[in-house]
C-alpha cells in the first residue's frame, strides 16, 4: 500500500494565487462548506427528535433513580472517552498531508488506547461503587467499559470521512446508530431491565457506529510502521486531549457535585433536564466543527476569507441555536410539561439556567473552531485552565444552595467567561474578535427580545393549556424574530444566514 497523502491538498499560499484564483478557491470551499452545514445541521435535527423522543419515552418507562445511577457512572468513565480519542481524530482532519501509513498507525493507537481504558474502567468499578455508595454500579460499569474499545476502532474512520468531506455519509450513520439504538432500548424498558435499557443503549449505538463508518471509510488498516513520522499528531493531540480532559471535568463538575452530595434522585432530575436540552445543543454544535475545521484549516493563509467564515458562522450558530434557547428561556414551564410528565416539574428552573448557559457557550463556540483549524492546541490548553477554574468556582459555590444552586453557577460561569474567549482567541491569533463581539452582541439582542416575547405569551395563557402556551410562545418568537427584520444591522445578519442554507440546499 502506498503513502501518497490522503484527503486534502496541501494549503497554498496567497503569493501563489492570483487575486481571481484565490477567490475561485474560496467560493468552492464556501459551496463545500454551505453543503456540508445542511447535510451536518440536517442530521443532527434527526438526532435531536430522536433524543427528544428518547427522553419523552424513556422518561415515561424509567424513574430518576434509574437515570442517576447511570449517570453516576458516564460522569466518572467518560473522561476516558477523551484519552481513548487522544485528539488525534482532530490531528488527522486539519493535518495538511496524512499518508496512509500515518491513518493506520492512527488507527492503532486509539484502539489500543481504547482497549487500556477499557481495563481500567473495568477493573475500578468497586471504586466507583464505593465512591457513590452504590454496590449496584459494580456490574454497569463492567458493562459500560467495553464502550470504550469500540469507539477507539471508530475514532480514525471518522476522521477519514470527515478529512474526505463525505458528510452525507457521516449524516447517515448519526442517524442510523441512534435510531436503532433507542429502538432497542425501548424494547428493553418495556422488557423490566430498568437502568440497563440504558446500558444497551450505548452499547448498540457503539457498535452501529463503528460498523457504519468502516463501511462507508472502506479501508482496512494496514500494520504499524514506527519509522512513519508522528510527532506533530501526536503533540497535537497532546495539547488537545489536555484541554478536552479539564473541559469534561469541568462539564461534569455539576453532576459529580450533586451525585455525591444529594443522591441519585436529584441527579436524575438535573440529568434529564440536562439530556433535554444540553446534550441535543451539543449534538448540533459539535458537528459544525466538522464543517468547518477541514475549511478553515484549508484558509489558514487567507486572513480575510478566515475572518468572514469565522463571524459568518457565529451568527449562523447564534440566530438558530442562541435563538432557540430564548424560546427555552421563556418556555420552560410548558416544554417541561410536556416533554417530561408530571414527575418532573421541578426540572423547569433548571431546564431555564441551562439554557441561559448554552447561550454563552454557543456564541464562544467558534473560537474552538480557529484553535483547531490553526493548531493552536497549546493555547487552547491555557484558556481551558481560566474557564475551568471559573466554572469548578462557580458550580462548588453554587451547591450550597442545592440542586437549583448548582444550576446557577453552571449558567454564571459561562457568562463570565463568555468575554475572556475572545480576549484570548486575539492574543493567539489573527482573527478579527471586534467583528465577533459586535455580532454577538446582535444576536443576544435578539435572543432577549425573542424570551421576553414566549415568556410573555406563556403568562398570558397560563389558563388554556400547556399545549397553548407552547403554541402561544412559539407564535410570539416569530413575531419578534420578524420585528428584528425591521432593524438594517439586524436584517443583514438574518439575511445572511438564509443566503448560507440556500447555497447549501442548492449544492446538495
């Protein structure tokens, strides 16, 4: 087998290009990028209705003990989910040349990566178990382990597509693996298996996954070389995986703190307020990576095709994403209501806060996307030191207030780091932060215009129903959401946004 490189060409310095080729370039990676985003974003609103229905089943046929207990355990073991990876699914996506040896080397070193972290999550379930006070965590998590060595043998076959631009394929298998794997998971609470419906359900969506993207890669690893040259990948997937580990443990703070000081039913309440709303934001925010990381990485010499993409795609994220969670703010009584029943009304506070901290963290998201497209990885790994000590600080002050306490920190600490992204991002690069401040500030104009609007429409209601306040909400956004066409800055942006979902829809 060959090491010629593989996916994209090597980037090409504007002295190389005339004015016109450049722009030529430019425009053909716009069109990749705007299809790609609809195929990405397209996907993950299937897997968002899949979660939502997930949760709305699920949460019919489980109790909060049964999520607590589950959860207790991904808080713990999911930090190896992070070194299994090791970064190195990035490394080989904005890697100028990857040659074949280099992928199957890759390829090696997450699935034995996997395979560690499987033996070890295996062999410390009497210390998980003990950490909590639940003997019953023993056997979930000898199961839960074996998550880990599947998706290391799934982690270089998805990079390669998504290196390759294949993000019809990549769509396809995030909507196979959950689709199957709730299915499954209904069967078994419907069966009696409680908290292991759960279980399986990881287990199948693993394995679907790691099925789908070798099939679609169509590629079988070759043996490992030593003598290929590995060192950049590796350093930065180093510095990466350094900033995702104080990233996870600063996302799960939260869940750490309520579990072992309030017990499983408390953590099930947050945690399905939390699966509701924060884990779909996610499902939608992290693909966007995988649109732009191959684009951006392709415009590193391009300092004015970087700046539009980057504040381009801040207001694409924050006129849908940030958008949509002022409806969450203004509506939280109904959609708790609705989507979960009536043992979880105490879930609407929370659900509130958390929305208010996915605002912040959408809007800050796209500086993620520059540090990976220009290996900035080290830098990267220092601001996620700042924002985690605010968040840990945050969260643990928040607790002695309780459930609804560490709700609070978990939403003021986005908020507070919020500004700090930017600051940052224009020390360690050349990306104009003026131009994303002022965009920011645009879409948190609206976002608050459209949650007094569905707030308002939800108390004037209150007496027909939660079905008609969803409804009433709903109405009430869009009637802000028109008003902000009224505003030029503001019909500018929207405008925008539309023009980047009709290029995408036409290049399908």
């Amino acid at each position: 087998m060959s090491d010629e490189p593989l996916g994209p060409t090597p980037v090409t310095t504007d002295r190389d290009l005339t004015a016109q080729e450049a722009a030529t370039e430019r425009s053909g990676l716009g069109r990749q990028a705007a299809r790609g985003a609809v195929l990405t974003i397209s996907a993950q609103l299937v897997k968002i209705l899949l979660q939502v229905a997930g949760v709305v089943v699920l949460a019919r046929l489980l109790t909060p003990g049964d999520y607590g207990l589950v959860a207790m355990v991904t808080a713990i073991v999911g930090v190896a989910e992070i070194f299994r990876d090791f970064g190195l699914s990035a490394a080989a996506v904005q890697a100028k040349n990857l040659s074949r040896a280099q992928r199957d080397n890759l390829f090696w070193i997450n699935t034995a990566a996997g395979a560690v972290l499987t033996a070890l999550v295996f062999l410390g379930a009497p210390l998980i178990a003990m950490f909590y006070g639940h003997p019953e965590l023993i056997p979930l998590t000898h199961v839960i382990a074996f998550v880990f060595l599947v998706n290391g043998m799934t982690t270089q076959y998805r990079a390669d597509l998504n290196r390759r631009l294949k993000f019809s394929r990549i769509a396809v298998i995030d909507i196979a693996a959950p689709l199957l794997a709730l299915v499954v998971a209904i069967i078994a609470a419907l069966s009696g298996l409680g908290y292991w419906s759960l279980v399986i359900q990881q287990l199948v969506m693993a394995g679907i996954l790691l099925a789908g993207a070798a099939g679609f890669a169509r590629w079988l690893p070759g043996r490992p070389r030593r003598r290929e040259p590995m060192g950049d990948l590796m350093t930065f997937g180093w510095h990466l995986v350094g900033s995702q580990f104080l990233g996870y443990l600063a996302n799960n703070v939260d869940s750490l703190t309520i579990g072992s000081r309030f017990g499983a039913t408390p953590l099930g309440l947050y945690n399905r307020a939390f699966q509701l709303l924060m884990t779909p934001l996610g499902q939608l925010r992290a693909p966007t990576t995988t649109v732009a990381l191959p684009v951006l990485a392709r415009l590193r010499n391009d300092l004015d095709g970087s700046n539009r993409y980057v504040q381009r795609g801040q207001l694409a994220l924050g006129l849908t994403m940030v958008a949509g969670l002022g409806v969450i703010v203004g509506a939280a009584e109904p959609v708790t209501s609705i989507f979960l029943g009536a043992q979880w009304l105490s879930v609407e506070p929370i659900l509130r806060l958390l929305a208010i901290a996915g605002m912040f963290q959408t809007l800050a998201y796209v500086g993620y996307w520059v540090y990976l497209a220009h290996g900035l990885t080290k830098q990267l790994l220092q601001y996620t030191v700042i924002t985690v000590t605010i968040k840990v600080t945050c969260i643990l002050v928040g607790s002695h207030w309780g459930l609804i306490g560490v709700a609070w920190g978990y939403a003021i600490a986005p908020a507070l780091a919020w500004p700090l992204s930017f600051w940052w991002l224009s020390r360690s690069s050349t990306i104009n932060v003026k131009g994303l401040f002022i965009g920011a500030g645009r879409v948190l104009l609206i976002t608050a215009v459209i949650a007094l609007g569905s707030y308002g429409a939800c108390t004037l209601t209150a007496d027909l129903g939660r079905w008609v306040q969803l409804s009433a909400a709903l109405v009430a956004s869009v009637a802000c959401y028109c008003l902000a066409l009224l505003v030029p800055p503001l019909r500018r942006d929207i405008l925008g946004v539309v023009q980047i979902g009709r290029r995408g829809m036409k290049n399908r």
